[in-house]
C-alpha cells in the first residue's frame, strides 16, 4: 500500500507555518517556568563549598548514563538543532551526510580519544598538555585556543536567539529580539558562575530527555502521514524540494564550487575531527572516575547522538515534504526554522490539546538546548581561564580564589560575547560555526594526538601546532564563500572570495599535523629525546590510567 500523496506545499504552507495565540502563549510560560526550575537546580546542584573537584568535576560522580546524556547535550547544540536540520531541509542528501558525520565524530572520540584524555586530564585541555610539558606558556596558549574554538560556536546561538524567539512567539521588534539575547546571556553565565560541572550537567540531561522524547514523537507523526514508508517521504520531499532527484543525490550544498567533492570531504574532515576535540566535549571525559566509565558514558551519549540524527533526518525532510523548501527558505535563508516547520506542519491543520502541548514541548526543548549549550561552552572557557591562565601564575593557590576566579571568569567571557551577539544577530552566522570546527579539526586535533601517543613531541611542536592550525583557520576562512561572494554569505556586499572550499579543513587540517611535526625537528635531538624520557614516565597513566597522577605540571 503506497502513502497517499500530501497535498502540495503551497496548499499547506498557511496554515501550517501558523503557530498561532495559544501555541505562543504556552511557549511563553514554558520558556518562564523552565528557566525559573533549571536556574534553580543550579542553585541546588552547585558546588556548596570551596572545592575544585566539585567545582570543575562534580566529584565524579555522575553515573555512566548521566555522564553520557550529559555529553550527548553538550554535544547536540542549538547550531546542530537547527543549523543541520536546515541543511537537511534545503540541500537533501548533503545534509545528512554531514549529520552522520556529527556522530561519526563522537564515535571517534569514543574509541580513540576518550580514554587518554580522562587519564591525562584533570580539569582543562591545558592539564592535557601540561602532564608532558609544564608551563605558563603552554596553558596559556591552550586557553587561547579553548576561546577561539568555543566563543564563534556561542556567538551564533546567542545571536540566534532573538529570531528564534521572535519566530516561534510572533513579535518582530528589533530592541524585543536584542532583548531576548541579553536575558538568555544572563541566564547561561548564571548556570555557568553557580552551577559549575555538576549544575551544567543537570541541565543538559534534562535538555536531551526533552530534546530526544520530542523529537522522536515528531518523527513518528512524520511517517504516520506517509503510511510508515520512509521512501514515500523521501519521494515527497524531493518533489516539494523544487528540484526532483537531485535533492537524493549530492551537490545541493556543496555544488557551487568549482571542486564540489573535495569540498564536501573538506567539510566532513572539519566536522568529524574538530567535533571530537571542541574543550565543551572533552572536558566532560574529565568528569569519569574510571576509564571503564568513560567507554560507558561515550557508548550512552553516541547512542543519543545517533538517535538524534535519525530524527533530525526524519523532521527535516518532512517539513521539505510538507511545507516546501520555498517557505522554509522564505522564513530563513539558512533554514534554521525548518525543524520548528517540521513539527508544526506534522500536527496538520486541525492541532488537539494534546498536539499543541508537543509543540510548546519542541520549542521549550529547543530554548533549553541554547540555554545548556551556551552554559556547557561558558563554563569551558571560564575553566581554563581560571585554571590555566590566572591560577597558574601563583603555585598553590587557594581552592576559594580560584573558585572565585572560574565565576568572575565566566563573567568576564559572557558579558563581551552577550553584547557582540546582540551587535551581528542579522548577519548570516555560518561562517562562525564553521571557523569553530575547523580550529577544532586544524589545531586542537592535531595537538591532541601528537600529546597523547607522539613520544618525542616536544613543546615547539606543540605551540607550533595551536598557534599556527589557529592561525592558518584564522587568515583562510575570509577568503570562503561562507564569508562573501555568493548571496547567503555573512557579507553579500563584498567579494574578498580566493579560497575554492566553504571550510578550510582540507588545507588547514594536514598543516596543523605538519607544523607539529616541523616543530619537533625544529626543536633537535635531545629535545626530542627529553620529551620521549618524559613521556615514558607517563605512559602508563596516559594509555592505561595505572595512576591518577596529581595536578599535573604547571
């Protein structure tokens, strides 16, 4: 028996695109009530003494399964929600591609990563690195790099937030929208400041349960409306694409260029190794007691993750099928609103209680994913700043100053990204994300991997490596297409286009391992040979955790 065909989406496009005064003004108050309850569990949850391990690790104390839906919400950010359910929408097969590779990515760090990381590690990325090479310099750079990877990725949600919420809650004012981000930044910093690791965690476990429960019962009503056969949906989103088959084959998204494919693989190389090493993931292996539990944990959160995907895939091309790639492009360029479309459109036009109740359930789970994603890349970057870059210039600071540091730290990182997300919420903000990825994939990867198995890496190769990866993502991500020359870019006014790839991986990436490489010649022979003699006394606690070493060096 084949779906029946639905109707066609100029047909469908009112009354499904409207949300109406009752789906907003439930959205309204579940948006008040879970910010009121969640900023409260922070309060309850937050570190009641002057404790760094309860501070930056919640003691470790997290079960596998709650470790792992913690991972899984950081890792499923508001930009995959609605960044990569829009790719999927607008470009069919190219955007599924590059969500499976998402969870590829987590599966990377689950079977090569994870492990090292939670043994080497105690609280930041620059522990990682201090446990071979101690030293200010060392920390400080990987602080730098921490904030260059993680303050694009939170200036897009942020900026974000105000459209979404003038979308889903229909009012259009501009100071209202700039309004919504400032009060979204103040909450993050708060669940940052007073929740620490554990408050933070609590908050992406709750954001997950809700992001995944509603999401899978969306996709359900997705393929109830095509008779449960996932290729008569295909079929129907291909037709309501506007562009027939090629919405199933690749090109969509990647085949402006002059050299589609490679970009393709450049892009899926930049989210697979740069997802992985993103200091908002990997400080959540430090969270693990043993390395048992962290293979436990990752098993949790990739199995979320490729639930996540299916559903994704799923509502994202529903609302293709349903309301056509037209409206979706027509409400946002860049389809953000898709997976809001999607959802609505699955209800159909008739909405029961019970329907408008999953609806204000998506769109709060949506808000809270901003909220926890933000928070979770906040607390990162105040981390390392507190650990890495202020403690460090005193031995044997005490746990209360540097507590109090890590919460003027989020202070000091939330406020200036609060008012620049206010300043560009207008611009085409994929250019952000992407840079994020790639110094993820060209310098903190390449870093991550020489550090924990590379015996002779020395600490030239090291700086070399973060700097210039940073560096070399920094100089080529101007000259994409993301940035200017093509119409969706952040600038369509300019024309500054000399780099042939939307992202930079395919280039940056190989460079990143090659200057760590030169570094460490540069560095000669008996550098080489100290760092192996310190990587031997180490070895044992980096690849088998035979001892949980202590603070590491500074």
């Amino acid at each position: 028996m084949t779906a029946p065909r639905p109707a066609a989406p100029a047909e469908l496009a009112a009354p499904l695109t409207d949300f109406g005064g009752g789906a907003q003004t439930m959205s309204l108050v579940a948006f008040t009530a879970v910010a009121t309850v969640t900023l409260l569990l922070c309060v309850m949850t937050g570190p009641d003494r002057d404790d760094l391990d309860e501070f930056y690790t919640g003691y470790r104390s997290l079960s596998p399964l709650r470790n792992g839906l913690a991972i899984a919400g950081d890792y499923i950010s508001a930009a995959t929600v609605l960044g990569t359910g829009g790719v999927i929408a607008l470009a069919g097969y190219d955007g599924v591609v590059l969500a499976l590779s998402t969870a590829l990515s987590l599966v990377l760090l689950m079977f090569l990563l994870a492990e090292p990381l939670r043994n080497a590690g105690r609280f930041t990325m620059g522990d990682v690195f201090a446990r071979r090479m101690p030293g200010r310099a060392v920390r400080i750079t990987a602080c730098a790099v921490t904030l260059a990877a993680l303050l694009p990725m939170m200036l897009v949600q942020l900026a974000g937030t105000g459209q979404l919420l003038a979308f889903i809650l229909g009012f259009s004012g501009e100071s209202l929208q700039t309004g919504c981000v400032v009060c979204m930044g103040v909450l993050m910093i708060s669940y940052a400041a007073i929740g620490g690791m554990k408050g933070t965690a609590l908050i992406q476990m709750v954001k997950i349960v809700m992001l995944l429960g509603s999401g899978a019962a969306v996709a359900l009503l997705v393929l109830a409306r095509f008779d449960w056969q996932p290729g008569a949906l295909f079929e129907a989103a291909a037709r309501g694409s506007g562009v027939g088959d090629a919405f199933l084959r690749s090109g969509l998204q990647f085949g402006g260029g002059k050299y589609a494919d490679l970009d393709m693989i450049s892009a899926e190389l930049s989210v697979v190794l740069g997802g992985a090493c993103l200091p908002h993931i990997t400080m959540r292996t430090y969270t693990a007691s043993t390395a048992r539990q962290v293979r436990r944990s990752l098993s949790w959160a990739v199995s979320c993750v490729v639930l996540f995907v299916l559903v994704i895939t799923v509502v994202g091309c529903g609302a293709t099928a349903l309301v056509g790639r037209a409206v979706i492009a027509g409400a946002d360029p860049q389809g953000n609103t898709a997976y809001l479309l999607g959802s609505r459109a699955a209800l159909g036009a008739d909405v029961s209680t019970a329907e408008t109740l999953l609806f204000t359930t998506v769109t709060t789970a949506i808000f809270l994913t901003v909220l926890a994603s933000v928070a979770g890349m906040i607390l990162a970057c105040a981390n390392s700043l507190a650990h890495d870059v202020f403690a460090s210039r005193r031995r044997g600071a005490s746990p209360s100053r540097e507590m109090l540091l890590a919460r003027l730290s989020a202070l000091t990182v939330g406020v200036p990204t609060v008012l620049l997300a206010a300043q560009i919420q207008h611009r085409s903000l994929q250019p952000l994300v992407t840079l994020s990825f790639c110094v993820g994939a060209s310098a903190l990867a390449p870093a991550l991997v020489y550090s924990l198995f590379w015996r002779r890496y020395t600490r030239t190769g090291l700086l070399a490596t973060l700097i210039g990866g940073t560096l070399a993502v920094l100089v080529v991500m101007p000259g994409t297409r993301l940035v200017s020359g093509s119409p969706g870019s952040a600038f369509p006014e300019a024309d500054v286009n000399w780099f042939p790839f939307t992202t930079t991986g395919l280039v940056t990436i190989p460079l990143g391992f090659a200057l760590g490489w030169l570094g460490t010649l540069a560095s000669g022979r008996a550098k080489a040979e100290e760092q192996r003699r310190r990587y031997e006394a180490v070895e044992s606690w980096i690849l088998a955790g035979a001892v949980r070493g202590g603070r590491g060096g500074r």
